[in-house]
C-alpha cells in the first residue's frame, strides 16, 4: 500500500498516521525515516562522503605509520605496542584532518575554529580512550582467527573504525557544530 501525501504531510508535522497508513511500512523503515527526518537535506550525503574520505585517511595514516613502525623504528616489539603506538601518532593528525572536512564540507560553520575543534577533540577523545583499551584486545582475538594472523591489526583497526563513524557523527552534530536555536548554520543553506 502506498502512503498519501497527507499522510506524510502529517507526519512530518508529528501527527501519527492512521492504522492502515502507518502498517504500509515495516517498523525499521519508520525508525531510519525517523532518524532522517532529522538530517538537513544534503548534510547527510556530504557527511557519508566527507567521512568515506576520512574514513579513508585515517585508516592509511593508522595503516603507514603501523607499516613503519613494524619494518623499520621498532620491528621486534611486541605487536600490540606497534599498534598502540601507531594510533598514538595517528589519532591528533586525523582528528585534525577530520575536523576540517567536517567544518567546511558538512556542517558549514562559521567561525570559532578553536572553540569548535575543542569540541572535536573531545568528542573523538571521548571514542578515542575505549578504543585504545578494544585495539589490543581484539588483535588479540583475531590473531587466533585463520587466514586473519598477519592481518590482525588491520582488521581491528578496520572493525573499531566503523563503529567510531557512528559515532562521530552524532557526536559533531549534537556537540561540535551544534547551532544556537534562532541562528541560522551555513548547512541549513
């Protein structure tokens, strides 16, 4: 069955839907329509290419700096040191990188560069601890899984990165780049 344009209409004004508009849908595609209600328009697809890119960036600075470190600084430390340190070095570089993509591309605010990337720090600090305690943990766990061995801080790596965009999203709308009520953001333009 096929939702009226009133039915929306009212929706979108917080009004329910009757019985037979609201069954229309199944119960998870209410919950994602009512989690995009709340993004502006384009925000939502400049956030999923501005972090695809981050995503991206940030992985390979974990990635060459672990490479580095593994060949060349410190080769037959113990792994999980390697990895610890590697996010260690690569976590203030990315943070920034991220930062900015986010500030110009995404949420468009302007000004209070300082106050605003304070907040990021906090924001990505807040993941950033509970990671660097998981990080080990789970090489640690896929270092038994076959064919993973060799690969297993890239993997946790890759693992723990999905769940921080999640995150980060939320964080940098509802903290970093939150707007004042009655201001106007350069994303809502």
């Amino acid at each position: 069955m096929i939702r009226s344009e009133a039915g929306i209409s009212r929706l979108r004004n917080g009004d329910s839907l009757n019985t037979n508009e609201s069954m229309s849908s199944p119960p998870e595609a209410r919950f994602f329509q009512s989690l995009i209600n709340h993004i502006p328009p384009g925000q939502f697809f400049r956030y999923i290419l501005v972090g695809g890119w981050n995503t991206v960036f940030g992985y390979s600075t974990f990635a060459g700096i672990y490479y580095l470190l593994h060949s060349y600084a410190i080769p037959t430390a113990n792994v999980y040191w390697q990895v610890v340190t590697a996010q260690i070095i690569s976590i203030p570089i990315n943070f920034t990188a991220s930062y900015f993509c986010y500030k110009l591309f995404v949420f468009k605010t302007r000004g209070n560069y300082l106050r605003e990337w304070l907040k990021s720090i906090a924001v990505y600090g807040s993941a950033f601890l509970p990671s660097l305690v998981l990080l080990p943990l789970l090489v640690r766990a896929l270092l038994y899984v076959p064919h993973i061995h060799g690969s297993a801080p890239y993997v946790a790596n890759a693992l723990l990165t999905g769940v921080g965009v999640i995150y980060s999203f939320l964080g940098h709308k509802h903290v970093t780049f939150k707007v004042s009520p009655g201001r106007i953001s350069g994303s809502e333009l």
